[in-house]
C-alpha cells in the first residue's frame, strides 16, 4: 500500500511529494495532463509553447530566494530578460523586481521535483472514504486505490467538498474563501510588434500580455503571445468562459491591439483557457492542515496567498507538521 498519496501536481504537490519521498513511497494523482499545475506549460509545437498560468517567479523569502538560485544554477531555472513595459499606474513598480522562468517551460520546477515518483495524470478523483487505518480513493474512471495517508493540494472549494465530512478543525472551510479567476488567451501572428517581452497594463480588462518568442526557448517565424486578463473581468466571464471563448478571446486580443497601438492583423491557432480557481487574495491563520489521527493533510497556495511561492510555504509548513507527529 502506498505510504502517501498526493492529489496534484503543481508547486504544493510537487514540493510536498519531494520531501517525503526521501523516507516514504510516494504517489502523485493529477486530473490533468501533465505536471505543474497553475505553472502549466501549453505546448503547441516541440519547444514552442506558452507560459499560459503563472507568468514567472519573483521570490521574496529568504529560504525561497535560496531554493530557486539553485535551480537557476542547476540550469532548471533562468532569469527573463528584454524589454518588460510597466503600464499600471495603480500600482508602485519596483525596480528590483526579477522575473525567473523555467528554462523550457514555466512547469519545469514541478517536473524537477518529481522526476523519480510515480505520476498518474488524467486521474480525477470523485471521492474519498476513510476505512480503518486507510484512504480509500475513487476516481472519476471508477477506478480505486489506497493509502495510508491522504494529502490534497486542490484549490478550497474542491478540497472542501472532498473534506468536510472528515475535518476535525473545519475553521479552514468555513473561511470565506473567494478564488479569483483569469481568463488566459494564447496565439500567433506575423511578427510586426517592436520587441517588447511583457506589458503590465492599467486596464480594467487585460492585465498582462507576454511575448513568448523573448524568453529564448525556442525560434519561429512567428511571434507567440499569451494575454491574461484582469481577475474584476474575468470573475464576471469565468462560468460561462467555455460556451463564450471565442468571444471573449475577440475581447481580450481587441484590447491587446488597442493598448499595443499595434494595427490589427489576421491571427493563427486561437487558444482559450479558464482558470476559475487562479488564487485566493486574502491568506489564512494557518499555512496548511495535518490531522495525524486519519493522516490527512491539506496544503496550497490558498492558505498563504496568491503567488506561487505561496504553495511552495505552504508545503513546506505541512512537511514540518507531519514530521513533527512521527
């Protein structure tokens, strides 16, 4: 039986599963297709592809500075250069401020940390039920497996309603707790744009656009953008975003023009995603949850905030908590 089954493979997940693996046997379960998570990596030709969840990584604390010029060292990781357009009048730039992304796609770190476990993607899992001394987990394929320890890196409202019946402390669920969402656009077009790596927009519906072409992964003949909106707008789009995708990529990709100044031109390979759970703005009391009496743990950048050193913190605070119990 598997010593710890762990439900994600993003930042929290792939953390969490690194440090454990180390005494333990170790799985991960993940309903997408492959590792990272809110980090993912939309591929669309060999190299070619798009930094379509978190844009990159700006590091604050001093034990996560440490962690990521590591694998800047180790080559997992490198810095993002060019020319970064900060637009957004609202908000004090920062001078100093990296950007640092993997160095083939954004969902390197989850990949590094979890080279040598066991990944089962395009697993969703349904429900869980606690049986004597074990987890029980049911897919949505109907397929079973157990563990003898559970941990779920899920965003809350999905972590919830797995959960409730099983928390001893349900302080965590019953936070009001409001995800925010962002509506992500990926596409091609002749490269007729001046060379500009990123746009930070003070816009009430686009907020960021990203040349993909500037962070030095792959060559083309065409430029490849990623545009990510607001969360106000996209809170507003989210739940109707897969009937409405071709409309509001139109919205997202006119403003990008409008705010670019750039003549509208015709685009290629229009590629839409939701993210209905991007991040929770407002941390919780706690960093993560161990119950050791039915070895169930909860960990995600939900409970710290909105960045994705956020899951990282939090991983590493459940990491302590279990090993304290032992």
């Amino acid at each position: 039986m598997i010593d710890y089954c762990i439900i994600g493979s993003g930042i929290s997940g792939s953390t969490i599963a690194n440090l454990l693996k180390k005494k333990y046997q170790v799985a991960i379960y993940d309903k997408a297709r492959g590792p990272g998570g809110r980090s993912s990596f939309k591929r669309f030709d060999k190299k070619i592809g798009y930094d379509h969840g978190v844009q990159y990584i700006s590091p604050k604390t001093v034990k996560f500075k440490k962690f990521i010029y590591k694998l800047i060292k180790l080559r997992i990781l490198k810095k993002w250069g060019g020319n970064h357009l900060f637009l957004n009048n609202k908000i004090k730039e920062n001078k100093k401020h990296q950007k640092i992304i993997g160095t083939n796609g954004n969902n390197d770190i989850s990949k590094y940390l979890i080279k040598d476990i066991n990944c089962n993607f395009e697993r969703e899992l349904k429900k869980i039920k606690r049986k004597n001394l074990y987890w029980e987990l049911e897919f949505v394929s109907n397929k079973k497996i157990n563990c003898k320890n559970l941990i779920l890196t899920c965003p809350h409202p999905q972590t919830k309603k797995l959960t409730i019946k099983y928390l001893k402390d349900k302080s965590i669920l019953k936070n009001k707790i409001k995800m925010n969402a962002n509506i992500t656009v990926m596409f091609t077009l002749k490269k007729n744009i001046k060379k500009i790596s990123s746009y930070f927009f003070d816009d009430p519906i686009l907020g960021w656009a990203a040349l993909e072409n500037s962070k030095n992964r792959f060559k083309s003949r065409f430029n490849h953008w990623t545009l990510q909106s607001t969360s106000n707008w996209a809170n507003k789009k989210i739940n109707k975003n897969k009937k409405m995708k071709l409309i509001n990529s139109n919205i997202l990709i006119n403003r990008f023009f409008e705010l670019t100044n750039t003549k509208k031109e015709k685009l290629n390979n229009i590629l839409n995603h939701g993210w209905k759970y991007s991040y929770n703005p407002k941390p919780l009391k706690i960093k993560s949850y161990w119950d050791k009496k039915i070895k169930l743990g909860i960990c995600g950048d939900w409970f710290v905030g909105s960045r994705l050193e956020s899951g990282w913190i939090s991983a590493n605070d459940l990491y302590n908590k279990i090993k304290k119990s032992n």
